[in-house]
C-alpha cells in the first residue's frame, strides 16, 4: 500500500466539508491482474430520488521539492494516461482536477478534464 500524501488529511476534510462521504480510505481498485489503490473513495447523494455520484481521488503534491524534479514527477504521473489503463479512465471517466486550500480545508474549484 502507498505512503499517503502530506495533504491527505487536508483534501479529505475538504472533501467532507463539500458534502462527500469517505467511501474507501485507501481505494483498492483492480482490472485484470493489475492492482491499484487509489488515496480517498467518496460519494454524494443528492435525494432519495437521484443517483448518488462516486469519485476516486489521487493526491499529488509536487511542492517541498526542486522544481525540476516537480516536473519530472508531474510529467511521470501524467504519462500514466498515455498507457492502456489510462486511456480507459480517459474514456470511460470523467476527470476532474481539484483544487483546495491547505489552511481552510476547503475546495476551491473543480477543474474539468
């Protein structure tokens, strides 16, 4: 299982103040003979009457670092979607970036991919 992110407590509260519930804590995900885990599963229900939504979230924090080994992370990270398993999320799933503030605890947008 990965170390958790130093924001991880911070984007869950977030999170929670945002009207999500913590599903999974970490996400264990798996397709075929490949595992995963995702940092936070939540969900939110909207009424009785409507589906509830479900997200997967991956924190990443390229901060506390030289810049350039901030890029090299980043431009590794978001190379996973240029495999197999990355073009399916792409696909099939909405990808959303999310964008909060560590002091607050509070989302501040959703970035839509």
């Amino acid at each position: 299982m990965p170390a958790k992110d130093r924001y991880h407590q911070t984007v869950k509260n977030a999170l929670i103040k945002d009207g999500w519930t913590i599903t999974n804590d970490p996400l264990h995900l798996r397709w075929g003979n490949k595992d995963m885990y995702v940092d936070l599963g939540a969900e939110r229900l909207f009424s009785a009457e409507k589906e509830g939504q479900r997200i997967a979230v991956e924190i990443k924090t390229f901060g506390g670092i030289s810049e350039m080994l901030a890029l090299e992370q980043a431009i590794v990270f978001f190379d996973l979607f240029e495999e197999p398993l990355g073009q399916l999320f792409l696909q099939k799933y909405q990808l959303s970036l999310i964008v909060f503030d560590p002091e607050q605890e509070v989302i501040l947008e959703w970035i839509h991919c």
